[in-house]
C-alpha cells in the first residue's frame, strides 16, 4: 500500500482567531498505518503531542522560521 501524505497549515486559522483542533482532527482520521500528516503551526503545538500520542502517533517538530513550526506525524503499523 502507497504511503500517504496529507498537509495542513492552520497559521491563517489562529491568526484569525479560529480553532483549528476539529480540522486537525478530521484530516487525521483518514491517516492509515505508516502515512504521513504534516501539520504548519504558528507555535509549537506541545498540547496536541500527547492527545495525537495516545492514537498511535509519533512526531518530529521543527522551527522552520519565527512562528511557523512543521510537526510530521507519523501513524505507527
């Protein structure tokens, strides 16, 4: 089965006060095993680790520029 890599930048969300939480939610529930959701964020989205940890993901967060942060979260197999 072909990896899949699904994208969402929510910067434009928080900066117009929308809580993106749900949509985050939505994309990732069409992750399967192994595939990839890569979420842009303004902030390092420390609070959304552990809620994305306890559905069998795993992460890598990195500072791209000031406030635009890149976290690859991978579902385990």
């Amino acid at each position: 089965m072909e990896q899949r890599i699904i994208e969402l930048d929510v910067r434009d969300d928080l900066k117009s006060k929308i809580e993106p939480f749900q949509k985050i939610m939505e994309a990732m529930k069409e992750l399967g095993a192994n595939d990839i959701f890569i979420l842009h964020a303004p902030f390092k989205p420390v609070p959304l680790f552990a809620v994305l940890k306890a559905k069998g993901f795993s992460h890598e967060e990195e500072e791209l520029e000031k406030k635009h942060w890149k976290v690859t979260f991978t579902k385990k197999a």
